[in-house]
C-alpha cells in the first residue's frame, strides 16, 4: 500500500498538467456593432434646430452623439460650407471618449453670410455601425456693427440725405421731358407721372435749400410742364402712371390701364401746385410758368371719374376699355391727396358726400387701433 500511495501521488501532479494542456483558452467577446445617431446639437451653446441668425465670425458648433464615433470618418464626413458649396476650413475637437464633437471655423466667417453644417453617412460608430441622422443645417452670421464712414451730426445726415434724394430726380431726369423715370437702372424711357410730382417737390426744397439755384430750378420745371402741356397725353385732364420721356406716348402699367390714372395725376398735381406757389414773382417766367400749371390744374376732371355720378372716385379710366379696371379709390392709404385735390378743384369739385361714402366709407375705414 505504502508503495501504491507514492506512484498515486507521484501521477497526480502528472495527469492534472497533461489535461490543463488540452484544455482550449476562451476568446475574448468581440464587441457588438453599434450605429451612431445625433442626440444634441448646439451652436453657440443655442439649439441648432432650425436656421440661426446673428451668429458671431467664429462659433462653435457642439455635436453630442448617443455613441462614440471613429475619429477617422470624422475628417470626411464632417463639412462647413458657404452659399456657394465652396468648403471652409474647420477644427475638429472630439471629448467625452469620442462621444461629443467640437467644430470651429479656421478663420473668421464673413459678416451677414449664410453658411451651411452638414454630417454626412460617412460618420462611423467606433464599432463601425452606420450613421443614422442627417445633419443640413444653416445659419446667418451677424452684421458688423462698426462705423464705416466718418461721424456726422444728425443734421449733417439729414441734409446729405435730403440733398442725395433731390440728385435722383435731378441727376436722372429724362434728358427731353425733365420727368422722373420710374427705374435708375432699366427702361430709361419710362417716366412716371407720380414719381415727377414728388420729383418738382424736391426740385423747390433743392432751391430753398442752396442745392441749386432758382434759375436752374425754373429752367428744368419749364421743361417739364411743357412736356406736359404740349406733348403727354390727357385724358379728362388726367395722366397716364407712365409714358414714354420722348414722345409722350403712353406705356401701359397693366391689363386695360392704358389710360388716365387719377392718383398719378393728384401726385402730380401735387407738386405743380407747390411749384406754383413757390414761383411767385412778377416777372414774365416765372408768371408763364404759374398760368401754364393752372391750365393743367383745371383741366382735370374730377367730378368725371366718379362714373356716372356715383359717391366714389376711380381710379382708371382707358380709351380702349373704359373703366373696366373698376378700382374705387378708397382709404385709408395714400390716396387721400386724390380726395383732397378733387374737392378744392376751381371747375370740376366733388361734393362731400363723394368723400363721406367713396373714401371714407362712411366711417368703415376706421379700424379703431392705437398707433402711440
């Protein structure tokens, strides 16, 4: 027995090596793939839902993913363009062991631009699983708010602009009527009636003013009221909105509006009467000037317009087609002169009750809201 324990203890270290040897080790798990969506997104610490506006030159974009991403698919995948596609340059920060992502432009954006953040499906989950959002976004940067002309008083700015908005009715004035054209850039032709009454204003403030002087104020208004005297059509007194500066020739503004328009003409009217008064002296320019406005002045038919006598104004009236463009001219808005004017005229005034009911609407017009 003796015997037997020493060989039984001698073969047990034996057999319990030679089975740990075959015994076969177990792998470690490989882990599962996992697809990456967008959880959060932020520019400027603000949800980047929807397009954002008035974002500083250089933001931060902040990307919190529900996964960890491959910072390799990150350099492709992730893009910042301008309106025109052209790709920005970008810094790339990833933190939170790969889960969050910072972005920010390389260099400073331009000023009130619109820029697009995209994440394509190039993005990879650390596991290599498929990006599941779609990442387009779009946001408008800021204006620069710093001065970029010299400083000047406030009614240093209120002459340059009075003075720069005289120069357009000045500077551009048709060369053969003197009329305001209706456009600075395109069909240099086309005048328009209302648009030159406003144009006469600004020609007296520009006298009043030192802009011009009184004999250069005079000449160009003697050539416009020529114009309209002798060459622009009439129709029961009234003006076309626009013609041609040449020939005078009207230029349709519509459908079956080749005709008068009679709050084109009050706008007119407007400013003849204004030049009128300020044209005052006793010579004999300035008296021919001052009876010619008044020819124009009588000569339109007020009362005409209301169609068959009715308790309104219309405002069109065709050669062709009559008063099939049927607008009634009523307020409130910027007819209001239209009214004014129809009412004061010396040989063809409206009654009251043309206002009371036409434009007033026998009281409908007021809407009972406070402005102040």
């Amino acid at each position: 027995m003796n015997w037997l324990s020493k060989k039984i203890t001698w073969l047990l270290p034996v057999i319990v090596f030679l089975f740990s040897c075959n015994k076969k080790e177990t792998p470690d798990p490989i882990p599962a793939t996992k697809q990456v969506a967008v959880k959060n997104i932020y520019i400027n610490t603000i949800s980047f839902d929807n397009t954002v506006y008035g974002v500083n030159q250089v933001p931060v974009i902040k990307i919190e993913f529900t996964e960890p991403v491959n910072p390799a698919t990150v350099t492709t995948a992730v893009k910042l363009t301008d309106i025109s596609g052209v790709e920005l340059g970008i810094t790339k920060t990833l933190q939170n062991k790969d889960s969050v992502l910072l972005v920010q432009p390389s260099s400073a954006l331009n000023f009130i631009s619109k820029y697009n953040f995209r994440i394509t499906a190039d993005l990879r989950s650390s596991t290599g699983g498929s990006f599941l959002s779609s990442v387009d976004k779009t946001f408008v940067t800021k204006i620069d708010s710093s001065r970029k002309f010299p400083v000047i008083s406030d009614n240093a700015l209120l002459d340059l602009v009075q003075q720069q908005t005289f120069k357009y009715f000045w500077d551009y004035g048709h060369p053969v009527s003197g009329l305001a054209r209706e456009r600075s850039n395109a069909t240099p032709e086309v005048v328009t009636s209302g648009g030159s009454g406003f144009g006469v204003m600004a020609i007296v403030t520009a006298i009043s003013r030192g802009f011009i002087t009184r004999a250069q104020g005079l000449t160009r208004l003697q050539t416009i009221i020529s114009f309209l005297k002798n060459t622009a059509p009439r129709f029961h007194g009234a003006f076309s909105h626009w013609m041609n500066g040449t020939t005078g020739t009207v230029v349709p503004f519509g459908p079956n509006d080749d005709g008068a328009d009679l709050v084109e003409t009050s706008y007119m009217m407007m400013g003849l009467l204004t030049a009128r008064q300020y044209f005052s002296g006793p010579d004999a320019s300035e008296t021919t000037l001052r009876n010619d406005i008044n020819t124009l002045w009588q000569g339109v038919e007020w009362d005409w317009f209301r169609q068959n006598s009715k308790n309104v104004l219309y405002w069109n009236w065709s050669p062709n087609s009559g008063f099939a463009v049927n607008v009634p001219i009523q307020g409130w808005n910027e007819c209001l002169i239209t009214y004014v004017l129809a009412a004061s005229s010396p040989t063809h005034a409206i009654p009251k009750a043309v206002y009371d009911s036409g434009y007033a609407r026998n009281g409908a017009m007021v809407n009972n809201a406070t402005y102040l």
